[in-house]
C-alpha cells in the first residue's frame, strides 16, 4: 500500500483511468462483434456498423487506450471484409 499523499493520489487515478481504459476497449470489442453479426445480414446494416466501428476505433486510438497501429489494422481488417462482402455476386431471385 502506498504510503505518501501522492502516492495514494496516483493509486487513485490510476484505479479511475483502468476503469475508463476498460470501459472504451469493451466498448471497441463490442462494435467489433457487432461488425460480425452485421456481415450475415444486408449490406446496408453492414455499412453502418462499418462506420460505428470505426469511430470507435479512431476515438481509442486518439486517447491513446488502444494503440494506433492496432485500431489502423482493424479498420483495415473490417474494410476488406465490407468490401469482399460487396463484391461477392448476388444470390439470384428466383
């Protein structure tokens, strides 16, 4: 346990600033599942979440929660995924 004031002060913003960093990276990893599910349904549906998840993305990577490199390649990831998902032919109507 700390012992000096500032040393319990900084055990406190750091217990505050690990519940916030949690928090946003769950909130990442939901959007990300969300991206998921999307890509059985339409393509519409599909785009939304695309947007969603990627300003989740961009909004952890600005606060430095996730690291830059990463949120970059996810998005990358979810892009080539919307996009084979746009280019596959469609199932024709019978």
């Amino acid at each position: 346990m700390p012992h000096t004031r500032s040393a319990k002060k900084n055990l406190r913003k750091t217990a505050k600033r690990r519940l916030h960093n949690r928090a946003v990276k769950k909130g990442v990893k939901t959007e990300l599942k969300g991206f998921q599910v999307a890509l059985e349904g339409p393509i519409e549906e599909l785009r939304t979440q695309f947007k969603l998840a990627c300003k989740k993305l961009d909004k952890a990577a600005a606060k430095r929660v996730v690291h830059a490199n990463m949120a970059a390649r996810k998005k990358s990831q979810l892009a080539r995924a919307l996009n084979a998902k746009e280019a596959a032919p469609k199932p024709a109507a019978t």
